[in-house]
C-alpha cells in the first residue's frame, strides 16, 4: 500500500459541521476536510475558527475512499 505524504493548504474556514469543515482556499475554490482523530486540533476549536472567519493553514492527506481530505492539524496564520 502507498504511503501518502501530507500537503498544506491555507485559506478561511467557512462552514463547521462536527469534526467536518469546508475552506475556502486563496483561488477561491472550496476544500471539504475531515478532522482525524488524530489531528492536532479539537473538534470544539472548528466552530470558533469559523465563527472569526479565521485565515488557518492546514495539513492534510488526500481522501483515498473519503468525500473530503483527512485534516491532521490546524494552524492560525498571521493576519
């Protein structure tokens, strides 16, 4: 089985739903995500980042047999 590297992606978290987020990136074009459980983020943060409209950088790896990308931590970005 091939191992699949993560990526990053930065842009603004636009819809919250559980540990589902959709972004929104720079070009404009919208990214749903899953949040592992793994991640280095808390299901409760996703809402207030939302909530702010925040500019988040996040790290994730490609959905193989998913609707949406595995989010494995979410990062503020300097505004």
């Amino acid at each position: 089985m091939p191992v699949m590297t993560s990526h990053t992606m930065s842009g603004i978290v636009t819809i919250v739903q559980e540990g589902r987020f959709q972004m929104m990136d720079d070009n404009g074009v919208y990214h749903l995500f899953l949040l592992s459980p793994n991640a280095a983020a808390e299901t409760a943060q996703l809402a207030a980042l939302q909530n702010r409209q925040a500019r988040v950088r996040v790290r994730y790896k490609p959905a193989a047999n998913l609707i949406g990308n595995t989010a494995s931590a979410i990062y503020l970005e300097d505004t």
